[in-house]
C-alpha cells in the first residue's frame, strides 16, 4: 500500500467559535479559510465551524461549536485531557516572549517547568479550557 490518509487539521470543540479561533489566529500568526473571516463590525457571527490556515494556505486548526462542552480539569484527572497541542520556540527567550503573548492573548497558566535544563516548558489552558504546551524544542 503506498497511499495512507492525509491529516487535514486538527479540530477543537469549543463554546465559542469565534474567540478561540481568534485566540490561536493571534498566537500563531494564523489566517482565516477564505469565507470565515469575522463578518463586519456589529454583525451577528454564528460561527459554528471555522478553519485557520498557514501562511501558505494549509490547513492547521479548525473550530467546531459544541455548547456541551466540559472543560479539562488538568492536571487533576476528573475530566481527563483527551488531546493538547504542543507547540514549540528555538531558546528560552523566545519562550519568554511567547508566555508573555499567551497569557496577554488569554491562556490561563496551568504549570511551569521553566526551571528544567533540558525540557523547559510552559502548560497553558486556552480560552476554552483545552491544554497547550508551549517548549523549547
């Protein structure tokens, strides 16, 4: 067999759409798919599935509404984790500046291992509660 399915993008569901594609548009540089950009001002977005790309028009995130959705409790395992992302930075300056823009975009800080010689890294909570990680790798 030579041909094996192609990863797509990765989806998160979320209460809110809109906010948590803009939260990961602005943290990683992200566009909107054409067609799902925020509709003008003092417009009503009903957004119930979003999709952002790459700078060269690759699919990478998209967002799915799910009004149910329970939150993450991690690290305690009540409700447990299911998926994270994990994202990475070259050197601990640029995790600095990163942790910076998390927490200014809305992450919620969840732990820091910033202080291990050979992993450091940071574990966020997005807007929507899912877990992120972002390291220096």
């Amino acid at each position: 067999m030579t041909d094996f399915p192609r990863l797509l993008h990765t989806v998160l569901d979320t209460r809110d759409v809109r906010a948590l594609a803009e939260f990961y548009r602005a943290l990683l540089g992200y566009q909107y798919r054409q067609g799902d950009e925020p509709p003008p001002e003092g417009t009503p977005d009903g957004a119930d599935w979003l999709t952002l790309n790459d700078a060269h028009g690759t699919p990478r995130l998209a967002f799915q509404l799910e009004p149910e959705l329970t939150p993450t409790t991690w690290p305690r395992h009540d409700v447990p984790m299911q998926l994270h992302l994990d994202l990475t930075v070259p050197d601990r300056a640029s995790l600095g500046e990163q942790h910076r823009r998390a927490l200014e975009l809305g992450a919620e800080l969840l732990l820091d291992r910033t202080d291990d010689p050979n992993e450091p890294l940071y574990v966020y909570a997005d807007p929507a509660g899912h877990p992120f990680c972002i390291f220096v790798g």
